[in-house]
C-alpha cells in the first residue's frame, strides 16, 4: 500500500480539517457553517493547502485555523 501525499491525492486529506476549522470559524465569529466554508476555501490558506509541496496539509486544524486568522 503506497502512502505517500503527493498533489494527486492531498485533496483527499483537506475535508475533515476544513470541517474542523469551519466549526472553529462559525461558533468564534457568530456565522453560519456555509459563510465559513466559503470564506475557508477563497482564503490564502486554502490556496497552500492544496499545494502539496507547501506541506501545509502536515498541520492540524487548530495550528491552520490560527494561521487563517493570522492571514486576515
């Protein structure tokens, strides 16, 4: 079984922490889930995310949502 990230399959490991960090987002500033989604998946954070080589996917959801809220 190979298990090596590579940019064919990082998109595999984004959901469960975008949905982890949604929830932070929504309860932290009062918005529905879809308002943090949207706001999640046009971020800079996204973008590097789904770039493999940034090795961003590496971090938990806690550590990415304090960089999301670094970034704004």
């Amino acid at each position: 079984m190979n298990l090596t990230i590579t940019q064919q399959n990082v998109h595999l490991l984004l959901p469960s922490k975008m949905s982890w960090m949604a929830n932070m987002l929504a309860e932290d500033n009062g918005i529905s889930i879809v308002d943090a989604m949207k706001l999640l998946y046009s971020s800079e954070l996204y973008a590097r995310l789904e770039n493999e080589s940034t090795k961003a996917w590496h971090l938990g959801p806690v550590a990415l949502y304090q960089d999301f809220k670094a970034e704004r």
